[in-house]
C-alpha cells in the first residue's frame, strides 16, 4: 500500500472484506444445505429442492455487508495522517 491514496486503499479493502463476505455466504449455503439435504430426504421424505434465486440473494448480501464492515472499519484509520500516528507509536 506505500504510496497508495487514500481511496485506493479503501477500495482495496472494500474489495477484500467483499470476498470474505462472499466466501463465508458460500461456506453457510454449503454447510447448510449439506446439513438440510438428509433431514429433507430421509426424515421428512421429500423431494430435494435447492432455490438458486435464494442463494444468489444470500451471497449478495453476505458480500455487500462485508464490504460495509470493511468500509467502516477501514474509514477510522484512514481519517488519520499517516506521519502523526507513526510519531506517536
């Protein structure tokens, strides 16, 4: 990041807690149908049905709340001059 602006990194952080947010979407659809596929079929008998409308839905916004936390989590130390807080530390 040496000699990135400000927004670059942002977006660079934006971006990777989007991804985080999206594979952990994935890993709770596939852990969770995983889970559900014999409960629906050998308990309750049924056919097995996977709702893809649902599951493009979830991982958009697990991506989107990822990308949000990163947002806020990135703007705080961003709002800082950089040679300040390394004075300081």
């Amino acid at each position: 990041m040496l000699g990135a602006t400000r927004g670059q990194i942002l977006l660079a952080y934006v971006a990777e807690f989007g991804l985080v947010g999206l594979a952990a979407g994935a890993t709770g659809v596939a852990l969770g149908a995983a889970a559900a596929w014999p409960v629906v079929t050998l308990v309750f008998e049924t056919v097995w049905r996977f709702d893809w409308a649902a599951v493009a839905a979830l991982l958009a916004g697990t991506a989107t709340l990822g990308m949000l936390a990163g947002a806020l989590a990135t703007a705080h130390a961003l709002s800082k001059r950089p040679a300040a807080t390394l004075r300081e530390a």
